[in-house]
C-alpha cells in the first residue's frame, strides 16, 4: 500500500479492513441518487421536483435508520443487526423495479432507506471496538 509509515503502524489491521468497507460501501451508495432520480422521471413520469422530493424521503428515512442503528446496536449488538439491514436492504431492493407508483416508490425506498443506513453507525462503532 502506498501509506506513509506511520499511518501503518498507528491503526490495527481490522480498523483498516473496515474503513475499506465503509468506503465501497458509501461510494456504491452514491451511485443511487442519481439513479432514483433518473428512474423517477422516465420510468415512473415525473418531474425533477417529485424526484427530489422522493430522494428527501429516502434520506430522512435514512437519518431515522441511522438513529435507529444506533440505539440496537446499544442493545442487541452487531451480530442481530448487520443482517437484519443487509437482507433488508437487498429485499426492498429487489422489490423497487416492479413499482408503477410513485408514491409506492417513495414507500418502499424509504423503508430501504432505514435498512440500508441501519448498519452505518454500527460500521463506525465496531472502529471503537477493533
């Protein structure tokens, strides 16, 4: 790797494997904003401020699902929870493409919004734990 020497030796291999994580895991996460917004005015009919609207759903959905992370990792851990938001982050995902309603849409992808950012704030406290 190309790291100055110090940046090696200071962080433990595990901290390092999940900032990696954590950065494919938000950059491929980036991808879908442009994408929903793409997908809610030519598939789904409309307008650029219905698709910001939608996206405003999805990400205040998303602050929920961070808080709400936060507080069952405090109680059940990583173990119960990671799964809980990668399986039902994958579920809804798959679900999305065969929505004709925007409000539907909307629905779904802000209940996959609390599932996918549900495992954020446990990525960042398994840091304190390494």
């Amino acid at each position: 790797m190309l790291l100055p020497g110090k940046w090696k030796m200071s962080y433990p291999r595990k901290v390092w494997v999940l900032g990696f994580g954590m950065f494919v895991y938000l950059t491929g996460m980036s991808f879908l904003w442009p994408l929903i917004t793409i997908y809610t005015t030519q598939q789904l009919g409309g307008s650029m401020r219905i698709a910001g609207l939608v996206l405003m759903v999805y990400q205040g959905a998303g602050m929920v699902g961070s808080l709400l992370g936060g507080m069952l990792y405090d109680r059940y851990g990583t173990r119960r929870i990671i799964p809980i938001g990668a399986v039902g982050a994958a579920v809804f995902a798959f679900i999305l493409p065969w929505i004709e309603s925007i409000g539907i849409f909307a629905f779904i992808l802000s209940i996959s919004g609390v599932c996918i950012n549900l495992v954020i704030p446990i990525m960042y406290a398994l840091v304190g734990d390494a």
